[in-house]
C-alpha cells in the first residue's frame, strides 16, 4: 500500500480515537491492512504534523495545524478576482473561470463576524453579510483582504 494511503489511514485514527501510543496506532493501522516498522510510523508522524499533548495523566496524539487555511490560500486569491460589486444586501465577487470556490474558501476561512456565508459558482461568488449596514464594511473588508494576496 503506498504511503499517500498509509498517511490517510494515520489521519483517520488519530482523528477517531484517542491514540496514546505509537504501538496502538500500529495496532489500528495493522487492523486496517497497513504494517509498518516504528521508523515509518515515526516519519509518517513527523511529515503529518502529528504531536504529544498531556491531559492530567493521560497523553494522546493530536495533529498541530501548519498553517491556517486562510494563509495557505491568501497567495492565490488576489489574482483571481476580477470585481467586485455590491448593492445594499449583497456583494458579488467575479472571478476566473473555476476560482470562485477558492476565493470562497479563503473568505469562509477569515470567519468575518459580519458575513453570514458564501455562495459559489464557478467564476462569481455571493457573499451575503450580516445586515444591510454591515455591506459597506464587508466590501471594504474583502477588497483589503483580496488584494493582499495580490503582493
């Protein structure tokens, strides 16, 4: 089984369970088809990002986030915006082809107080803020945001 696979199984288990050891993450590995020396398990761990945390006596394995989504996405989202419009209710985000997703992932991913949610289609976006009077704000918000990841 190649390592793509192996590494998938990993995140499974640990996102599953609580993992207190490397012997029962090789256990629930073997268990679903993947038999693996310690040393691999090891490098699997390190390249996932995966780490020791205490609670009280107990310990477990947890994943520690490498970067948040939204800096993983800021370099590509300015250069795939063309405009963006709004009227009192709504603002309309043009896009690329096929870019609207990501430009709305990126902002879902801001977790903006004043905007409720997203809407994508494959090269415009709805983002629909929070009242009325946030519009202006919300607009101002994402062509500051946008726009860095034009830099």
């Amino acid at each position: 089984m190649d390592k793509h696979a192996r590494q998938f199984a990993i995140k499974e288990v640990i996102a599953s369970s609580e993992v207190s050891s490397q012997d029962d993450l090789r256990h629930a590995l073997r268990k679903r088809g993947f038999n693996v020396t310690q040393s691999t398990l090891s490098r699997d761990m390190r390249e996932l990002g995966v780490s020791w945390v205490t609670a009280g006596e107990k310990g477990r394995y947890v994943f520690q986030p490498l970067a948040s989504e939204a800096d993983i996405l800021r370099p590509f989202v300015g250069t795939q915006v063309l405009s963006i419009e709004a009227n009192q209710s709504v603002i309309v985000i043009r896009t690329l082809p096929a870019c609207a997703n990501v430009v709305g992932e990126f902002i879902d991913a801001e977790r903006h107080q004043d905007i409720i949610g997203t809407i994508a289609g494959d090269n415009a976006l709805l983002v629909i803020p929070r009242s009325e009077k946030k519009t202006k704000h919300v607009v101002e918000f994402l062509k500051t945001k946008l726009n860095q990841g034009r830099q």
